[in-house]
C-alpha cells in the first residue's frame, strides 16, 4: 500500500517539504504533468504549473495523455531521463489515471532493465524504482493508491502488478480536480462506480473490499444523484471515493464493463473511462440495478455516452476485440465464477460490441 | 501508513512466507505474544501459540498486558533483547492493543537511544526501528493501523507518535478474533464505536476522517445492535470496524470519553476499553444520541460497565487525574473547540470523575 498519504484542501502546497527528505545531490525531481496543464492546452490559465516547487536541475515534462499509456512511451521516457541525468531523486505524477500509471511505470523502468512491456503481468518486476508520487487531479480511476499501472504494449493490455509498484507518496488535495471539465469528472468518475458495481457483485469479495466498496459507492451516489449542484464538498468526496474504490480491487476484482471495456480501448484507443461508460449502458443483464442508476446518473449530469464506435468495424476488428477481452480471465471469473466460458461465448460478446 | 495489510480467514497460516524476506542471518524474529495464550493462563488450549513459524534462534516471549504497556517495560524488553542477540530480524505483536504497541514501542527502541519515555511525544523518535508486524487478536482499539504507541511514563500516558512508528506489516484474519471472551471483545470494540462518535462529532474532521469513521461506525451499529448473535461475519466486520476506526484517527482526534478515560487509566490502571466504557455512560451532555445508542448495546450484549470504582478516592487522587486529563488539550479542543477550557473547568471534571 501507499506509504503515506496526505489528504486536504491545499495540500498541493506542501509539495516541496514532502519532497525534501527524497531529493539526493545532484538528482533532479522530475514532475509528469498532465499536457491538459501546459500552455498549448491553455494551460496559461491554470497556474498549476507555477505553483510546482522546482530547485536545483528539477525538471517539468508534460505527459502526453491523449493516448493512454503505452509501453514504447514509458520506455523513451525512462530513456530520456538515463540519457540526460543519470539518475533522478524521483518522479511526481500529477494529473489523471493516465499520468498516475506513466509515473509508475517509468519510476520502475528507471531501475529495471530492457522494456516495460517485459513486466506487463504479476510479479514480474524485480527492483524498486526511484522515489515516486502521485497527485492525482482526476478523481475516480483509483490508480492512485493501486498495485499497477494499465500499460499498453505490443501485443496485450496489461498492468505491471507488483508490490514495488504503488506510489510512495500521495497527495490527495481536492481543490486540484475543482477545474476538471463536467464531462471528464463524470467520466472518471464513472470508473470508481463501475468498479465498485463490479466488485461488489462479484464473486471475489471480502469484508475489507466491501467495506471499501460500499462506502465508494454511497459517496458516487452522493455526488453524482442526491446532489443538484456541484461544490467543495462534492470534490472532496468524489476524491475521497477514487481512493476508497482502489483500496476495494486490493481483494476483489472489477468485472463485465472493465474487460469488453479494455477490447474498446486496445482497438479504438478509446478512453478508460468514457469505454467503461459505453460499455455500461448496455449491461443489464449483467448488472440490472447497478446499470439501472448508472442511467440515472447520465441523464441527471446530462452527459452523453457516444454510440456508433463499432459499427464501422471489419471481422478482424471485432476478432482482435474479442481476444484482447476474452484474455481478461480474472475479471470475467470474478463477475460469472468459475464457468465464465460457457456464459460469454465469443459470439455473444460479438453482439455485445455490435452494439456500442 | 502500514506499507503491507493482508486481510483473510486463514491469512495467520501465511506468516512464515511473510516474514522470509525480513530475516536477516542469524538475527532471530521475535514474537511478542499476549499473555493470555500462554500455558499458564489456560493456553495449552489455544493452539495459536504452536501455529507460530519458528526458525532458527526465533523466540517467543508472552507480554504481559496485566497493565497496560509502560516505557519501564518497553526499556526492559528492548534491552532483554540487545544483551541476548545484539540485534534482531524483527518483531511480531500478537494480541489486542496492548502487545500491538509494545511491539512497535520496543521494535522502536532497538534503535532509539535512551529511554522510551524520552520519545513520548510527536515526531521526537529520529531512527526507523527493526522490521515489525501486527497481529491483531482482538479488534476495536485501531492500535493495528495507528502512528502511536501509547505508553504509561514516569510523568505521562502519551504515545511515540512518529513517521517511524506504524508497522510494516499487518496479518488481519477475523478468525484469530473468534475466541475472545465477550465483554473482553464488548469493551475493545467499543474503543472503536467510541472513536467513530468522537471523530464524527468532533471540530477536528475532514472528508477522510469522515468516510472511515462513518463505515466504522455502520460496522460497529451492525454487530453490536443488528445481529442478534455473534458469528463470523461479526467477526469479519469488527475487524475491519477496528481499521477504519483507526484510519479515521489519521486526521481527527478523539474527544471527551479518551481524555478523561486517560486519567482514570493513569491512576487507577483501568484498561483502556473499559475505561472508555465507564466514561462513555456519563457522557450524555456531551454526545447525547451516541451515548443513548451506546447504552442500547450495552443492554443487548449483556454487559457489565463497572460503578463506583473512584469513590474512595482522596482529593490528591482526583487531582492527579484532573491533570492527566486536562493535559490532553487536542482532545478537548477537537471536542469542544477552541474555547474548552470556559466548558470543561476542573470543577466540573471532578463532579464527572465523581460519577464513576
């Protein structure tokens, strides 16, 4: 788990001394910023980037986050860094689940040898990578406080699930995810109640996931239904449930959504959280009560869910599909038990995409 | 925060694979085991004790948590430890609050010059100890989670409160908590409630705090109110219970029922849990609703909350409690802010004292 952790509104600007006993001579802090924070994003008007505490040969990257995470990104950063400092004191990430796993990932492929895409799986990382922490300013991913890092390699989709992989630090200050746009909070957001409908009706569940998970799902419910404007406390809620629904997958598993979800975005490169919502609003056979408030919470937030993304699509575009999904077996375990293969045939997850 | 947490049935049968990586050559690993598993008190049928994985020079040691830990134990233990092997691996507490910070108090010292009682503080303790894990055997105090260690000195009861101080590890598996006696099981549990309504209602609270200290107080309501006989999934929660419980303490503070607690414990030597039970059923101006559900469960479980225990005591005995309570000045303040002392004046701490 997560080393410490810092939570609170302005916490942001006690960066520099929780830095300061991880900086050693000469190796600079080097901080993964969110592009959406740089000025060609406009981020001339958010002034995050001014407030990040550099010294010495510290140095600002910004994360190119349009595409999710891939394992030829991670590894020319890590090169880049070798190639320009040696080595380095540590890594902050700052920005949304995308930057949270790139910091990881790169933090660990600074002490370990040859590509990232060797370490996709569990327990393959051999070293602890430099010092690293995570500052999310999206909440909902729970990548966070979570064991791995969802990279994208040649030929799977796959974290690298260690017990070196977690952040050292986080720092959870809600008025960092106050600017984030309506449509990507809800997004987002809708990542931490999927997990949490996954979860609790899987069949991978203890009383420390379900804890978690239920009190991650009363705070989306809070925020995202029984609310009927957003303020302070809806921030300092739905952070608070991104870090309750990561610490629920410790135990248990996410389920349908994550894994036809995952298909979508090896193909199509479509977003984690916007492919768990296109895939969610057609699960409910799977998850009828959960699939049900999800709706409700669309239509309350006026959000749209995109349609037509399959529809254009080659046999061979839905074969690929289908096996990025159907390798997913943990996750359709955990949501159908044991004889999964007998309830998601390939044709009926065909029908499924077809439908997106 | 406690870097590793294994939550399960069963997950106690894990420990030698747990503690392989931390043994270093021929330092043994300690395990400082609750009195009441010994031979003597009844142990030889409690089998846990022959479920511990000894290797080479490991030793057992039962800690005899009559009292509760004081810093002239801590100091002995440490130093038993230095005169027989120099150094050790790491040690392992297993039992209820009080072996938990013992272990982390004397895991502490094997590091720490001088005397514990000089480290009874915050953030006075400058090295990490040795490796050290929690096994809790009863659930309710959230000592398994805490930054402290609460010790009885020479001048106060106050805890190592320290970044050094958390364990490394925790093993929480609901089946070690099966066999407590019930009001044992009662009045350690209600360390947990009592928190959760002294958190909740206190001034010092944030989203954090909040969103543990509500699922620990749900848990607790469901086991101490809703069932009407104990199992194991009461067991399941009231483990998880003692964890959120104490990972709401992370960023709030206990109030009226801890601070006055402390000083009949300073006195009179009453356990903590029961101390707090005593307080907390004259508490009523202070928490009325909590204290109300309070008095429900202790009616349903049957229990006994001692009387009469301060009424022959003289006015330097009050006196002495007066002082170890008014001392406790954050706990007054998250209770009643700021201006505590205009409430809670020593008249009226006596006329409270004089209730028990």
């Amino acid at each position: 788990m997560v080393s410490y952790v810092v939570y609170g509104r302005g916490s942001f600007n006690q960066l520099d001394e929780i830095l300061a006993p991880n900086r050693k001579a000469g190796a600079p802090v080097i901080f993964l910023l969110d592009h959406f924070f740089s000025a060609g994003s406009g981020g001339e008007n958010k002034p995050l980037v001014n407030r990040i505490p550099l010294r010495g040969n510290d140095k600002i990257i910004f994360a190119d986050v349009t595409c999710e995470p891939k394992t030829t990104y991670v590894d020319a950063l890590a090169q880049q860094l070798k190639d320009e400092f040696g080595t380095i004191s540590g890594i902050i990430g700052i920005g949304g689940g995308s930057v949270m796993d790139l910091a990881k990932a790169v933090s660990l492929m600074m002490n370990n040898p040859g590509s990232s895409a060797g370490y996709q799986g569990w327990d393959l990382v051999k070293n602890p990578g430099v010092y690293k922490a995570g500052i999310p300013t999206l909440s909902g991913t729970g990548a966070e406080v979570s064991r791995t890092c969802v990279l994208t390699g040649p030929t799977k989709k796959l974290g690298m699930n260690s017990d070196f992989t977690p952040f050292d630090q986080i720092v959870l200050d809600p008025e960092l995810i106050a600017g984030a746009p309506a449509n990507q909070r809800f997004y987002t957001g809708m990542d931490c109640y999927i997990h949490c409908i996954e979860s609790l009706e899987g069949t991978y569940l203890n009383e420390f996931s379900k804890s978690y998970g239920e009190k991650a799902l009363e705070l989306c419910q809070h925020v995202f239904l029984e609310k009927n404007e957003w303020n302070e406390e809806c921030d300092d809620k739905l952070m608070m449930a991104s870090y309750a629904g990561g610490m629920s997958i410790a135990y248990s598993q996410v389920g349908v959504a994550h894994a036809v979800s995952y298909g979508l975005s090896y193909l199509l490169g479509t977003k984690h959280g916007i492919g768990n919502c296109i895939v969610m609003n057609h699960l409910e056979e799977y998850y009828p009560e959960g699939v049900a408030e999800f709706k409700r919470m669309v239509e309350k937030n006026k959000i749209d869910i995109p349609t037509g993304i399959c529809k254009n699509l080659n046999d061979e575009q839905f074969e690929t599909m289908i096996n990025v999904s159907m390798g997913m077996k943990p996750l359709w375990e955990n949501a159908l038990g044991k004889d999964w293969e007998k309830i998601m045939t390939r044709e009926k997850l065909r029908s499924l995409f077809e439908k997106f």
